[in-house]
C-alpha cells in the first residue's frame, strides 16, 4: 500500500509544482517519489501482506511492481529535450503517467476482481488523456478517440465477466471463486463459463493480442512517443500480471475450458503480429505490430500452467520492457533530428551515432530472440514451458514465426550500418545515455543470467 500512496501523492505534488511554474523541479520530484517506491518494494519482500481481503502485495506483486517502476523511471529520463521550450502541459504529461502507474500497481497486485476493475480504470483513464495530449495534432486526436472507443468496449466485456462470475460464485474474492470451482467441480454455474470467456476477450484487448488488436497500431502510431512507449512496455507488462494471477491463479482448475480459445488466440496473435510488421514502413507502426506478437509470445506461459510460470513471463516481460524502451528512446532521438519515423531516418546511424546505433542492435537483436541477450531467454522459456506439455506443433508454429520476425528487425540494422544518410550529428544528451546504458546492460545481462530474476516468485 505505501507503493501506491507514495506513486500517487508524487503525482500530486508534480501537479501543484507545475500550477506554480516550476518546471525544473518536476522530473527531480518525479524520481524521488519513483526511487522511494522501488525502496518500498524491496523493504516489502517476502512480506506477503494482504489489505482488507482486496489487494495482496506477495512476491508476484512487488516483482512486477518493481520492473513497472524501474520502467516508468527509464521512460521519464527520455524527457530531456522532449518538451518544446514553451510547452504549457509537461506537469500534466507527468502527473498523468504517475496516475496510469498508480493504477498498474493495483492490477499487479488485486486479490478481489473489484480492484481490478479499478486499476485498469485508473490506468485506462489517464492514458486516454495521454494518447490525444497534443490537441493540434491529428493523429494525437485520432489515437485518443479509438482508444477511448475500444476501450470502453473492452471494458463492458470485463465488466460482464465479472458480472457473471459474482452471479455464480456469490464473491468477487478471487480465492472464495477458486474454491468454487474446486468444491464444485461437478455442478458449476452455467453462468460462469461465459463469464471466463468475456474475462479473457477484456483482458485481451488490454495486451493488444488478435483478434482483439484493431486498436494497437493506430493508437501507438498517433500518440506521443513517449506515451508509446509507457503503453507499448508498462503497460503491456501489467496487464499479462493480471492475466496471469487471474488465469493460472483462479481460474487454473478450469484450465482444459479456456484453453483452446486461448490457443486460438495464441496462434493468431502470432501470425497476425508478424506477418503485418513485415510489411511496414514506418519504424514506429512496426514496433506496434511487434508488440502484437510479442503478447502471442507471453500467452504461452497460460498454454501450460506449470509453478514457473509467473517467473517466465516476469524474464520475457523484463527482456521486452527494456528492449523496447531502447528503442524508443533512439527513435526519439532520430525524429528530433529528421522529423520522421520511417526506417529511412535511421539510414547511416551507424556513423552519425555509433553508441545510439550499437544499442538499438542489441535491442532488435533481443526482440528478435538471438542467443546471449534476454529476448532469447524470454522466448527459450516459453517455448520449454509448452514443450513440457508435449505442444510440439504449437512451438514449431512460432519458431517459425519468430523467424519471420528476425527479417523486420534486421531491417533496422541494416538500414543503420549499411545505407548512407545524410550527414547530420545525432548528439545524444546525459540522460538518454544513462537510460540506454542501463536498458542495455540489463538485457544481456539476463541474456546470461536470467537466474537473477528467474526464481524470485
């Protein structure tokens, strides 16, 4: 509970600070009140306290709490020289995103469905806002508006789920509604089935997975980068935490029920995510498409539900949080520069900026799985952990299509070291190196350590 009362009083301050023009001050309150959290996370380990039957803060919570933070913190250094000099709303851009935070600590941590109708509100809410912040902007206004859509109706599928469950179980404790299932496995409530299903179509719109995905690329296109980023690694982070406590948690007896929905699922986000990013042009659309497919990759770790479950998506959610901060961080440097997104903007990075240039290879290179960095971990996980059910053909399946995806992040490198570009110095300022620097020592050190993380649920 301090985690979230320390998240949000930050935020209130960062709001009265901005009120009062005082614009240097508002990161240095932001990384206090983010440092003084990851402190509460570590003071509450092995705790495993739980707040009036509604909020549960054990390993699996603070685990996840902690890489959100660690991430929001990375992704607020990127704000160097992001803000144009005479930008009015940068204390609304922070608070914001420490409410959005806020609400992704309560959905990694709920112990009753309530609370996590809650959390995705809060976090939903404010990223609405996030998406459409620059109102002059099209495209800014057009991602707000199908986010907003979308996800509402997402939201009326959660809602119905946990409408249906409380009308068969009585309780929206989710440890009562697992009792359930196991006292009655004979004679369970025709409601609640429907209710399983309406619960993983909600949740599936919250991690961008097909076929419930219309949303991501446009949305991730037209907003801020900066917002991108924030949704396209925290975010997503958060919600397959939630996915997993209600799914391998809860619902685990049922397990043979929503299995081949979600295998359906699985297979589609797959192929949809990477079959589209191949054929992108624009550097941002891809990363929305990869992220796409890297929720197809997560879902394994519900295939089969086995005790390692939780910490197996825990290392792929590290590896593609930090990956992916990587690379949004050197977009924003290259679209300061050239005002593009496009891969054409990245053409003989390798000589203008050999660091900017060297780390976003080792970014594209863990996304795409390739041994010694923490995408390859990620996805050797994941594959094990279904391969031990005997899913063979299902791995086959996504060998093959992570194959498909090493053509569109090499597409990057090479358009960096082997197509000439203009001849323009791309500086890269403190702030953006410590955040590159960190994000890439990280993501090879799980790639030959992954045992650091790999037990800590």
């Amino acid at each position: 509970m301090n985690i979230i009362i320390t998240i949000t009083v930050t935020a209130l301050v960062v709001l009265y600070a901005g009120l009062f023009k005082a614009k240097k001050a508002l990161l240095p309150l932001t990384l206090i009140g983010l440092l003084t959290s990851l402190a509460f996370v570590a003071t509450s380990w092995n705790t495993d306290q739980t707040y009036y039957g509604m909020m549960q803060m054990d390993n699996f919570a603070l685990a996840f709490a902690g890489i959100t933070i660690l991430g929001t913190l990375f992704i607020f250094l990127l704000t160097q020289n992001y803000f144009a000099t005479n930008s009015e709303n940068i204390a609304e851009y922070f608070t914001l995103l420490l409410f959005s935070l806020s609400g992704i600590v309560i959905m990694v941590s709920y112990k009753n469905m309530s609370m996590l109708f809650i959390g995705v509100e809060i976090m939903s809410v404010a990223l609405y806002i996030l998406a459409g912040i620059r109102k002059g902007n099209f495209a800014s206004n057009e991602a707000a508006l199908k986010y907003f859509l979308m996800g509402a109706f997402s939201t009326g599928f959660l809602l119905f789920g946990i409408t249906l469950i409380y009308g068969a179980t009585g309780s929206f404790d989710l440890d009562v509604i697992n009792q359930y299932l196991v006292s009655n496995y004979k004679s369970i409530s025709p409601m609640f089935y429907p209710g399983v299903i309406l619960l993983m179509v909600g949740l599936c719109f919250k991690i961008g997975a097909a076929p419930f995905h219309f949303w991501t690329p446009d949305v991730y296109e037209g907003a801020p980068s900066l917002v991108t980023a924030f949704m396209s690694t925290v975010v997503k982070t958060a919600g397959f935490a939630a996915f997993i406590r209600l799914f391998a948690g809860t619902f685990a007896p049922l397990h043979d029920f929503w299995l081949p929905p979600l295998m359906g699922i699985v297979c589609l986000t797959l192929l949809i995510g990477n079959v589209t990013a191949l054929f992108q042009k624009n550097f941002k659309r891809m990363l929305a498409y990869s992220s796409i497919s890297h929720a197809g990759y997560l879902l394994f770790s519900l295939v089969s539900l086995t005790a390692n479950s939780a910490n197996n998506v825990l290392v792929y959610a590290a590896a593609y949080t930090f990956a992916s901060i990587i690379a949004f961080g050197v977009l924003i440097l290259v679209k300061q520069k050239t005002g593009s997104d496009s891969f054409d903007s990245f053409n003989g990075l390798g000589k203008r900026n050999p660091f900017a240039a060297f780390v976003l290879t080792v970014a594209m290179l863990s996304l795409a799985g390739i041994p010694l960095t923490a995408g390859f971990m990620g996805k050797y996980l994941m594959f094990l952990n279904v391969m031990q059910d005997y899913q063979i053909y299902l791995v086959a399946f996504a060998i093959l299509n992570a194959l498909v995806g090493f053509y569109y992040y090499l597409k990057v490198i090479v358009a960096m070291y082997f197509k000439e570009g203009a001849d323009v110095v791309l500086e890269t300022p403190v702030q953006y190196k410590i955040v590159l620097l960190l994000s890439l020592v990280i993501t090879l050190f799980l790639g030959i350590y992954p045992s650091v993380i790999l037990n800590l649920i």
